[in-house]
C-alpha cells in the first residue's frame, strides 16, 4: 500500500504560528502530514496533528489551506498499513500539544535541554508523523 510522509506550510500567512515554526527552525515548511487513500472509497486523506487535535481530512481541502514543500513517497505491506490505519484511526481526536510547542520554544531560544516527549498524551505534527513511521516500521 502507498502513503506519502509530506511537509507543507499555510497558505494564509496570517497564520502566525506556521511562520514562527519555519523562522524558529530556518526550514521551508512548518507542518508535516501523512498522505494516503483510503482503501474504501479510494479518496485520498491527510492524517495529522493540527487545528487542536489529532484528524483525518480530504487532500483536496487541505491543499486549499496548505502549500505542499515535499513529499516522500512511500510503500508498505498490506498488514503493516492497516496497521497505521488503525493507529491512525485511534488516535483521531487526541489533543494537539502546545505544551510541546513551548518546550521546543524554550529548547531552541534558550538552548536549554528539556524532555519534549510526552508518550502520545498529546501530539504535535511532526511527533504524530513520527509514532506512524515507527507503526510502519519505518
């Protein structure tokens, strides 16, 4: 089964918070996703941490509200990704954490080591991209 890991950044550049995360970590993007079809209906979903929680939402709504950077397409076995799905689908709703957005504040201004792991209480994008790469195996 195919999926993309993708990074992308808001259209809406009143949006504050994705250009403080590109400036802060001198990068072209500030949200990462995962990218899939679901296997139902054949309609393509993102599968992130943003707008509060984690969700699932229709690719062609979030390229209305997102520029794409990059993304890495990638395969894995059938078994492994329902997996994700499932991972994926148990996850929906859990909250996004600003609490690991300010500890990576504080890490990267003051350079000051803080534990940012918080054992999926809360997710941010990129934390949540990175549990469905371990699912995967990947």
């Amino acid at each position: 089964m195919k999926f993309s890991v993708g990074f992308s950044r808001a259209k809406d550049w009143w949006l504050i918070g994705s250009q403080i995360i590109s400036a802060v970590e001198k990068r072209p993007y500030s949200h990462a996703y995962i990218k899939y079809s679901c296997p139902m209906t054949g309609v393509m979903l993102v599968a992130q941490a943003s707008h509060g929680a984690v969700n699932t939402m229709n690719y062609e709504l979030f390229k209305t509200i997102n520029t794409g950077v990059k993304e890495y397409e990638c395969e894995n076995s059938g078994p492994k990704f329902c997996c994700m799905l499932m991972f994926v689908n148990d996850q929906l709703g859990v909250s996004y954490s600003k609490m690991q957005i300010l500890l990576i504040s504080i890490k990267k201004v003051l350079h000051i080591e803080v534990n940012i792991h918080n054992k999926d209480a809360e997710f941010i994008c990129s934390e949540f991209v990175l549990r469905i790469c371990e699912v995967l195996g990947i």
